[in-house]
C-alpha cells in the first residue's frame, strides 16, 4: 500500500493533507491573533507583513506536523494501553 486514497484525484497521502489542514489552521490563527491585537491595542504589523508571517506560520505548523504526526500517534497508541 502506498498511503494514498483512491479517491483523491491530486494523490495526496492522508498525512499530507492532514500536514496542509494543519498549516492551514495555522496561518488562519496567527492572523485572527494579529486581528484581535490590532482592535485592541494597536496594528502590530502591516497587512502585508501579517500575511507574509501568517504564510511562515502555516509552513512551519504544516511541517512540523508532518514530522510530528506519526510520533503523537504512537504516543497515544501507548499512552492508551
């Protein structure tokens, strides 16, 4: 088996979309934070700069979950028994 769905026309793993859900969420909640800052105290950044560090943001949550994902799984497979 080669990890991949049938059904899923671009060949995704589900690992790897579970890695772009993640870097997804992510990026969308650095900018809710840097959204809810700026109402409150003052604009932290520009929309541009926000963006280009929510991009960041997503990256690094998509890699690291990419990395990290089957390492929880067995933590919790354990953790469970």
């Amino acid at each position: 088996m080669t990890g991949h769905s049938n059904d899923d026309p671009l060949g995704f793993s589900r690992r790897a979309k579970s890695a772009l859900l993640w870097g997804v969420v992510g990026a969308l909640s650095f900018l809710v934070l840097v959204q809810g800052y700026a109402l409150f105290v003052e604009p932290l950044v520009t929309i541009t700069q926000g963006a280009l560090v929510a991009v960041l943001v997503g990256i690094g949550a998509g890699i690291g979950s990419y990395l990290l994902e089957h390492r929880v799984a067995a933590w919790t497979s354990r953790r469970a028994e």
